[in-house]
C-alpha cells in the first residue's frame, strides 16, 4: 500500500534510500555501540540540502511541503532515526521561528542554519517535563537586551547545535501566560553544554544538557511577544508530533523487513517458519499496524500543508505512532527469538529505538488527555 507519490517524490525517495544504505548504513551498528554523533556523515547530508528541506524558498532553503518531507525522513528513519532526528530538531525550532518570527528572524535563523548547522529546541528542564508551564528559567528585560537564566535538559543537538530556541519566563506571576521565546546563538557567553547523554536508543543523536547563564541576547531576538512562547512551543509541538510519526513508521518498516527477511530464512520444523501461521499471524498484525501508522502520518501532513489545525490529529498520529512502533519490534524481536535479543541482529536496535516514541514530544498519555480535550470542545 503506502502513499501514491509524484515523480518528484519518487525521485527524492530513491536518493535518499540510496544514500541511506551506501553511505549511513554500513556505520550504524559501529556508531550505535559506541553512542556516537556521526557529524561527518550529517555533513554530506547537509551537501544534499537535507537540513534545508522545510525553511521557506524565499530564506534560501528548499521549501518543500511536509508531505514530501515526512516521506522522505521516514526512509532515514529505516537506516537509523536517531540519524533522522539529528536533522529534524533543526525543523523543530526553525517551526518555532516561522510560526511567531518576523522577516529579520526567519532570515537570521535561515542564515544560520543553511551553510551547514544544526538547530536545537530549548523547552524542557529537570523539574517540568509534561508540566513545561512550570519551568524555572527566567529571562529578564535589561535596557535593549534581555537576560536569560535557565537550566534545560534533554536537549537534542545540544551540543552540536548553532542556534537554539530558548523558553523561559519573562513574568513568573503569569505562569504559562508568562513564559516567551528567544532565539539564542550558540556563540553567546554563557552558554554551557553538558554531558552526552548515554542512552538506550537513539544513540547517532546527540542529547545533553545546556545551561544558559547569563546570557545576553538583543531584544530583537524575542519572539512574538513577552507572553506567547508558550502558545508558540504548543503549536510546534503540534507539528513536530505528527512528524515523529513519520520517524516511528521508518523504524517500523524497517522491523517488517527484517522479520519477513527471517522467516524466509529461518528452518525449524523442516521448513521455513515463516510458513507457520502463528508467525504470519504476527507479521501481519505489523503490517496492519504500520500501514495504519503511515496514513495517520499522511493524513496530518495533509492538513498540516492546508494550514490546517493538529491540535487533536498530531496527538493521535504521534501517540498511535508511537504505541504501534514499540508494539511492531517487539514483534520482530519475538519472530527472531534468541537471536532477537543478540546485538547480533538488527531488530533488538530498533526495539530500543523505539520506546522515546511513547515519551519525547509529550508523553502518549499526555497526548490521551489533549486528546480527550478536543473531543469535549
């Protein structure tokens, strides 16, 4: 099944598939093992404008719609999605720039990023997860500059990252009504990152720690209004949980692959178990899963590229996404049995990968109540 795709899309697809596979692939299980950043291999994907995609033809970037985009970050996603993610969290913040900057930021932003860099999203901190409104960063007004303090964690592309965008509270009276968004060179002082964090999947992305102390940026850099960062991260975060999915899909894909691969090969009972019906029962189920996972992905994109609202439809594509894909290589591990819990083979990878999906972007049961809330309006 899947998606009917243009020419151009076609064509895209197959460039990156082949990229993928010649260029990304024969490292990953090196750089898996090791947790490592492969910022050379990002480096050629930055020569084929992959880091480009969704910043605005009149900023210089690509400009493609989300649509083709998810497409084509769900085929990274089947050679390795803490690769894709490294390039997506640059979308994430770019989303924040567009949706609430001026001319003067996006292009700033745009420059930035267009000659080969990374973006990174500065929201969550050690004590406001799920309750991002309770963050404890503040940014306070200071002649034309303001000055922000704040402690934020978990931060993709932290350390690698050129340009941030940064949440904290200009008005701690006004709880979430009080909180604003700020675009923050990585150049500025004051800016420290901390460790990479060693994490169970995801390993090709980089995760840490960045502390802001101090840091004074010009109060141009605000963006929108003292007040609306909060409304700015929400609507972000509404595109960006439809997007993971697309990501989730890329792993499920790439579990029915190796599953079907090894019940083909696999010989117990004088024949392949891929002739027993238990085992097709299960294969089928992940297919069913997976192909319901893409058309959510789609259908969101589709409304996401009409200027559509998501509130509801990110929420459910990223939660169904995000359950299917920890249920998917769950099932490819138990096909492969013994061997699928063996660094060995390529699906215990994939089930490691997979949990994130049910917690980064807000957590799948914080995603049932913004769910459920809608349903009540």
């Amino acid at each position: 099944m899947g998606n009917i795709l243009t020419t151009e899309q076609k064509e895209l697809v197959e460039m990156v598939r082949n990229f993928a596979l010649k260029e990304v692939k024969p490292h990953v299980k090196e750089l898996d093992e090791k947790g490592e950043f492969p910022l050379e291999l990002l480096r050629q994907a930055f020569d084929m404008g992959l880091h480009c995609l969704e910043i605005p033809e009149e900023y210089g970037g690509s400009g493609l719609d989300y649509q083709t985009t998810a497409i084509i970050f769900e085929e990274l996603a089947k050679v390795d999605a803490g690769y894709a993610i490294s390039l997506v969290t640059t979308f994430v913040a770019l989303r924040s720039v567009i949706a609430a900057g001026n001319e003067a930021q996006k292009k700033l932003f745009a420059d930035i990023i267009i000659p080969g860099a990374f973006g990174g999203f500065c929201l969550t901190e050690p004590n406001s997860g799920s309750d991002a409104g309770s963050m404890r960063g503040t940014a306070v007004k200071d002649g034309d500059e303001y000055v922000i303090n704040a402690s934020k964690c978990f931060v993709t592309n932290g350390g690698v990252a050129d340009v941030f965008v940064v949440f904290a509270s200009t008005d701690k009276s006004k709880g979430v009504k009080g909180i604003s968004a700020f675009i923050v060179e990585r150049s500025r002082a004051g800016i420290t990152v901390g460790k990479h964090e060693d994490k169970m999947g995801l390993r090709l992305s980089n995760t840490t720690d960045v502390t802001f102390t101090d840091v004074r940026v010009p109060a141009d850099h605000l963006l929108g209004k003292e007040g609306t960062g909060f409304i700015t991260a929400m609507n972000t975060l509404n595109v960006s949980r439809a997007f993971v999915g697309a990501l989730a899909v890329g792993i499920c894909q790439a579990a029915i692959d190796e599953a079907v691969k090894y019940a083909k090969e696999r010989v117990q009972f004088k024949k392949p178990i891929g002739q027993f019906q238990a085992v097709q029962m299960i294969l089928a189920d992940m297919e069913i899963q997976t192909e319901a996972a893409r058309q959510l992905v789609h259908h969101a994109m589709i409304l996401m590229d009409d200027n559509k609202p998501v509130v509801k439809e990110g929420s459910i594509t990223k939660t169904f996404c995000g359950d299917t894909v920890v249920r998917v290589t769950t099932d490819a591990v138990q096909i492969f049995g013994g061997y699928g819990v063996s660094k060995e083979y390529p699906v215990e990878k994939l089930m490691r990968d997979s949990k994130v999906f049910q917690i980064f972007e807000g957590t799948n049961q914080i995603q049932r109540l913004v769910i459920a809330k809608e349903m009540f309006k």
